[in-house]
C-alpha cells in the first residue's frame, strides 16, 4: 500500500490549491477526483463556464444595442449560439488541462475514481474500470465542495426542470426562461439567457434580491437587470413545478394571491448544499451539523484525528477563494506553520453586468446592530473614465467606524466590480481607514478613482461630488 503524508479527496479549487501548497512545502501529497476531469465544479460545471458565457452574451449585446453609440454601425448581428458553447467549453478544458499540468509539475500523484476513507488514514479509490485499491496517509483533507439543492416539489429532470449545469448548455435560449432563485446563480444565469434573447422571470421568497449584500446596492442592481429586460417577482413562494408535454407550470402564491407561472425551462438555484456522500466520512464517526455540513475547528481537524475538511463541505460562504484559503491555510498547519483565513475579508460577486461586490459589514447589516457607522458613497456617473467607457452606471460604497474611520465594509456596483473590490479588500487586510485609501494616490482616469473618491466621501472630503 502507498503511502502519502497527505491524501486530498476532491479536486475543486479548495482541494487542487491545497495539493499545490502541500508538495511545495515538502509534503509527499495525492489527490483524488471521482470525475474524469479535474478542478470540481467550479472549473467545469461553475465559475468559469458561466463566466465565459457572461461575457460572450455581454458581447452580444455590445455589438446588438450598444455598438452604434460609439460610431459602430454592425448589421445583421446574429447569434450563433454552438460556436458561443464551444468557446465556454475550449475555456474550461484549457484550464482544467491547466490544473492537471500544475499537479504533474508539484509531483502530486493524481488518482481518479471515487475515494472512500475506510477508516483514518487508509483510503478505498473505486476507478470507473479495475479493480479498487487502497493507500494511506497521516493526513486527509475533505474537499468534496457542494451540490445545487433539489427540492421534492420542483425536482430536476434535466431537461425542463433544470439546475445550474443544464443551464450552462441549452441548445437553443428558451423563449420563456423562469428563474427560481435571485442569489447570484440564478441573477448570472438569467442574464445570460435574457441577453441572448430569453424572456426571464425572477421568482424570489425573499423580499430583496442578491441576500447578503447591501440591500441599497441590491437593489440598484435590480432596477438595472429590470431595465434589461427581466422581470422580477419578490415575496413569491413557489409551491410546486409540474411539468405537460416539455412545458413548465410553476404554482405560486404572492400576498394571498395564487399564481401560475408558465415556462419552457425552469432553473431551480434556490442554494446549494454540502457533498460528503460517498467518501466515509459518516462510517468513521466523523461528526456533521444540521446542514449536512462537517464540522470542523478552527485547524480545520474535524472529531476524528488525522481526518480534516475545507471549502464548501464545512460551514461559510460557498466560495471558490474561500476553499483556495482554507486549504493553503488547512496544510499548512498540517505542515507545522502559521495558517490562517480572515473570513472578516472575503469578497462576495455577482457577475451581472453591472457586478455587484461587497466585503465586510453592510450598512443593513451595521444599522441592524446598533453599531456606530459613518457611510461614504460615490457614482459612476462623475468618474471621467466611466463616462468615456460609456459604462457610467453604478455606485462606490463605504461603511467605516465613526470613532476609528477602520474600513468595516464596502460595497462596489459597476462592471468593472469584481476588479474593483481587491484593492478594498487588501486595506481592509491590514486594518486601513477610509481615509489611508483616500489619501492614496490612483492614476487619472481610472475606474478606481471612484473607490478613492468614495473613502473620501465617508469624511465627507470628495472632491468631485458634493458632501452633505
């Protein structure tokens, strides 16, 4: 039986990045991955396709609505939507070849089949052909990640009823696409069918879309999508979705009122919940929560010795880059270092057009508990390079303490907000005030010169906008 210092069973961000980090601090690692190709969900059946496909459905639209306004004239734009899927595929397989080089290059033994851990320190890898076999390790990682939620009264059947992945690669965009679900998965994938063409609705329990972020954010970036052409219902329960001969029926209720909703495909994102089926996590004792999540402490170790777990199958924010942290910091520590994740500063996206991003406290969130807050805000609208990019919608948003001017949180609506939000992050990393960050020097024009302007604002010294 070969033996490793550390077994990683799963290969998605958190497991494939803390494979990398083990074999580059000496540790003789394996990861193991059930699918043929490696890098989990994200890579394959997540973030990177649904990113390529908002930004070839954003081109689209450029060159369809927005082109003539910079003096383009483009006639005849057509969509050729095989040729948009085997782009988002050609992306997903040169990284995910990419992630399969990177584990060739660490010296990383990479076994695929599905992994079992038989008892602490031994794993069963069943491959899809042969016969099982075992290796063993003082050290395994769980980094199984998660699985969309599929409710009983909305099942998916992959083909009308669908999750996220079937979303990923309809053949053609539903004349009538129903969303059930406004967090950022349902909001992303809504807007890639609605710009190709779709009529979208949104249906949402909750009286807000995007929960989590700020709610004058949120919904600014709903009256956006709105302008866009999609159609949003708040405080609408879904009851049931039936489906007659290929056509959706979704049963709702709104403030007492019954409501049908009639679709030809219907995207259930109502979250998603922790995978740790299959690997024997439950056969060796390994304790869970009420969410089916592992439950962990603050090295990661779960009850059982030997045994760890990070990313999505333990509890937080179901992030690419917070299982990437986790499990640089998760080996680390196996390997006798300082590991750590500040999960105060962790940036959460949406990739609409406009993003919306924010980290840290929310002005709700703040309000909500009674904390002491100044609040600083500037638009889009008055920052020169915006108005040049014709891409001048959205606002800069900052929540930092009264007394101390500490950064708390900050919230970013643009196009450009995925980028944006790092530099806020990395001062919020060191304790940085929002007058460090608008005492700091950005180069004119840029984009980022509505971050400095809007740490400004919190002391009310912006310069390009009034302070009341």
């Amino acid at each position: 039986m070969e033996k490793f210092d550390v077994i990683i069973i799963g290969s998605g961000p958190g497991g494939y990045v803390a494979a990398i980090r083990a074999a580059q601090l000496g540790l003789k690692t394996a990861i193991i991955e059930k699918h043929t190709e490696l890098g989990g969900t994200c890579l394959n059946i997540g973030c990177i396709p649904s990113k390529a496909l908002l930004a070839s459905s954003d081109h689209f639209v450029f060159a369809k609505k927005e082109a003539a306004k910079h003096g383009i004239k483009i006639d005849g734009v057509q969509l050729d939507l095989p040729t948009m899927l085997a782009r988002k595929d050609k992306v997903v397989k040169t990284l995910t070849g990419g992630v399969r080089a990177l584990m060739k290059g660490n010296k990383v033994t990479t076994f695929s089949g599905l992994a079992t851990i038989i008892e602490p320190g031994k794993v069963r890898i069943q491959p899809n052909d042969g016969e099982p076999n075992e290796i063993a390790a003082d050290h395994i990682v769980i980094a199984t990640g998660s699985v969309p939620i599929n409710l009983p009264s909305m099942p998916f059947d992959g083909e009308t009823v669908v999750s996220s992945t079937e979303a990923l690669c309809f053949d053609k965009p539903p004349e009538k696409f129903l969303v059930i679900g406004a967090g950022a998965i349902g909001l992303e994938l809504g807007s890639v069918w609605s710009r190709l063409g779709s009529e979208v609705t949104v249906l949402e329990f909750l009286p807000r879309i995007a929960i989590g972020f700020d709610l004058e954010m949120a919904n600014l970036l709903q009256r956006a999508l709105t302008a866009q052409g999609m159609t949003f219902h708040l405080e609408t329960k879904v009851g049931s979705v039936k489906v007659n001969n290929g056509r959706a029926i979704a049963a709702a209720t709104k403030g007492g009122e019954e409501l049908n909703f009639e679709a030809d495909k219907v995207l259930v994102s109502v979250g998603r919940r922790a995978f740790a089926e299959g690997v024997g996590a439950d056969k060796i004792g390994v304790a869970m929560d009420e969410r089916g999540r592992i439950k962990v402490d603050e090295l990661f170790r779960t009850n059982i010795e030997g045994v760890y777990a990070i990313g999505d199958v333990i509890a937080g924010p179901m992030l690419a880059h917070k299982a990437e942290e986790e499990g640089i910091a998760c080996v680390e520590l196996i390997a006798g270092k300082a590991g750590h994740v500040n999960y105060g500063v962790i940036p959460g996206i949406i990739y609409t057009n406009p993003e919306l991003a924010g980290v840290g406290l929310t002005e709700d969130f703040a309000k909500e508990k009674g904390m002491n807050v100044r609040v600083g805000k500037f638009p889009f609208r008055a920052n020169g390079r915006a108005l040049a990019n014709a891409d001048a919608e959205g606002w800069v948003k900052f929540i930092a303490d009264a007394e101390t001017d500490r950064i708390l949180g900050a919230s970013i609506l643009s196009h450009a907000a995925s980028e944006l939000i790092a530099e806020i992050v990395a001062v919020m990393e060191f304790g940085g005030s929002s007058e460090d960050l608008g005492r700091t020097v950005h180069a004119h024009p840029t984009l980022s010169e509505a971050v400095k302007e809007a740490a400004l604002a919190v002391g009310k010294h912006a310069i390009h906008i009034g302070n009341r």
